[in-house]
C-alpha cells in the first residue's frame, strides 16, 4: 500500500531552523528540575477532630471517542478494498480514484505517484491479524495505528505500521504505511485494563524528545551524519547518518558526471502521533521530505546526461536539461526513550519513494 499528497517544504538547512534545533538541543540535555509531568496534585488532608469525608465512587474511564471494536472494522475495510481494487488490471479510472480517496497526507502522495503514468496494478499484499493502538483520549482529527504483519508476492513477510485517521465525520483513511526494519521489533505500547493506549502531545516533556522535534532532528542526522549535534540524540543508521554517508559519496561521484549535486531533508507538515510505551518513552509516527537536486555543470560534458532510473516514470524528458529536482515522501516510526534516560532515539521503520519531479 504505497500513497501522496501536497506538502510545505522546510528547508533544514536555513540558519533560523539551526538556531531553533540548537534551542531545543539545550532544553533536551537540560536535567529537569522536577520529575514527572507536572499534572500530579497534592490532597489535601482532612483536619485533625474534623468530619469524615463521604466516600466518592471511583470515577469510571470516559469512553474513547474511537472503540477498539470500530478500529477493527476500519481496518479490515480499508485493507480489504485495497486488495480487491489494487488486484485490478488494468486499473480503471473510478479503481484509482476509489483507491485514492482511502488515503491522505505521505500515503497519498506515495499512491498518486505508483498510479503515475503506470496502468499496471499495485502489488497484492496479504495481512495477517492486527495489533490495534487506539488511544482513548484524542482531540479531532480522530486516528489510531495498528502494528500487522504484510506477506508480500514474493512471499516475504514485513511487520507494517499503518495509522489511520478520521475528520468530521468522513470515512478512515490511511495516513501512513511504515515497513519495520529486519530484526526491529516494534516497542511495547503502554495500555490501560480496557486496552486502550495513551497519546502524547507534540510538545510533550516526559520523553528525551518531544514529538514535535523528532522530524526536525532526523532531518539534522540525515544531513550531517555522526558530524552533527543531534547524531548523539538518535542512534546512527541507513535512515539517519546513513543517508548522509551516501549524500557525501554522491556528491563526489555526480561531480565526475559533470553534475552539481545536493539533497536536503525536511519535517513535513503531515501529522505526527506519538504513543507512550511502557518504559516510559514514546512509539512516534511522521515523515520528512528529501528533495534532491542536481545540476548542469558543464554544457558539453553533461549535455546527454540521463534522469536517473527511479524518476524517470514522473519526468517529462529522457536528459536533464538543465537542472533536476526530485521530491521523496519518507513516512517513518521512531522509539523515544523516557526523558533523562541515558539513551538515544532509534528508527525502526520506513516507507518511502519519490513523488514529484520538476526539470528546468
């Protein structure tokens, strides 16, 4: 289930971002003057020789806005359409738009731009039975994720993570698909005795990074590598330093192509939703933007320069003319540790492809 959607660049690399990541650097690091997260109120004590207080009866949870029950069947329908409409060949007109409007947001993108100039059919995915995550308190938009496993064609098995989302009153929509990497096991997800989850806010303090700041800083650590300030805060790998080892390697070989070479990453403006887990730290959901660039250095060596295979479904020209700009989609799932831990964030899930190419 690939997908895509419009989005409002960030360019990581502008000095006022800098100055906003070395700000939320110092308050990451900084040791809490008090534990907790400040919601803890004192009781107050009956006086000495005073009455007795009633007993009050212990307050029932307020229901969840979003059932496990209704989850379930949101899931089920959304994952059923898609195999019976993604099996289709060659796919219709009213298939792609079915098959659209049970996405938004990174997922969108992702699926407008497999349908791109494409009539074959999107790969069949079989789905085993899921693990649901739906928090029993949310404000609008409604949404919940789910932890499944997905056998490919081939026959290889991935653990996904798909959130799902709701708004005034529409039908659920996938929001985003994020694949697990081999060997990653998805953290375990604090739940109360109805097994309902507990979300965290954007700018929640409880965990080693807010949610809010958890795309701006992977952004950092895929530009800068082990070099940057926040490769101390998430661990190093293909999704982090990874990515700016290989930025390094093909800025250099781009350059022998008579080529300029570029590529920045930046937090999208699509949702992020965050989960407590039990030790404490955050499961945290969202996506990043990279946009790749890459130029006419010199005219009589670059002139026969050819697009690169991954964008040549979405480009108009067979040769960069003059300049190629890629846009990629990464939706991502991400483990916080709790805050003063010790330890660092670590990605542990992916999905992502390009979703816009613009030539000049």
């Amino acid at each position: 289930m690939a997908r895509i959607g419009e989005h409002r660049e960030v360019n990581v690399r502008e000095h006022g971002r800098r100055g906003v990541l070395a700000l939320a650097l110092a308050l990451i690091t900084a040791t809490a003057a008090c534990s907790g997260s400040g919601d803890a109120r004192p009781e107050r004590s009956p006086s000495a020789g005073g009455p007795t207080p009633a007993t009050r009866p212990t307050a029932l949870p307020s229901p969840p806005p979003v059932t496990l029950a209704e989850a379930k069947k949101a899931l089920a329908g959304v994952v059923g359409a898609d195999g019976v409409l993604g099996a289709a060949v060659p796919h219709l007109d009213v298939d792609r738009r079915l098959m659209l409007e049970q996405t938004r947001d990174g997922q969108k993108a992702l699926t407008a731009a497999a349908f791109n100039g494409s009539a074959e059919a999107l790969p069949h995915y079989t789905w085993g039975t899921p693990r649901l995550l739906v928090p029993r308190n949310q404000r609008g938009p409604l949404w919940f994720a789910a932890v499944v496993d997905r056998e490919e064609p081939s026959g290889r098995v991935r653990t996904a993570v798909l959130t799902l989302m709701r708004q005034d009153g529409e039908d659920w929509q996938v929001s985003s698909t994020s694949l697990l990497d081999e060997g990653a096991r998805p953290p375990a997800v604090a739940t109360d005795a109805e097994g309902y989850a507990t979300a965290l806010g954007e700018e929640d303090a409880t965990v080693a990074i807010s949610p809010r700041l958890m795309a701006p800083l992977h952004a950092t650590s895929a530009e800068e590598g082990e070099r940057g300030f926040a490769a101390r805060l998430i661990e190093e790998g293909p999704h982090t330093t990874g990515f700016a080892d290989e930025i390094t390697k093909r800025r250099a070989d781009e350059k022998n192509n008579c080529l300029g070479y570029d590529s920045i990453f930046a937090a999208s403006d699509y949702p992020v939703h965050a989960l407590r887990t039990t030790d404490g730290g955050a499961l945290v959901l969202y996506s990043l933007i990279r946009t790749t660039t890459r130029t006419i250095k010199v005219t009589p060596c670059g002139s026969d320069t050819q697009i690169p295979p991954e964008a040549r479904k979405l480009a108009k020209e067979p040769f960069i003319l003059k300049e190629l700009r890629t846009v990629e989609t990464q939706l991502y799932v991400s483990t916080v540790p709790a805050r003063n831990s010790g330890r660092a964030a670590r990605v542990i899930g992916y999905l992502g492809g390009l979703t816009k190419v613009i030539m000049s």
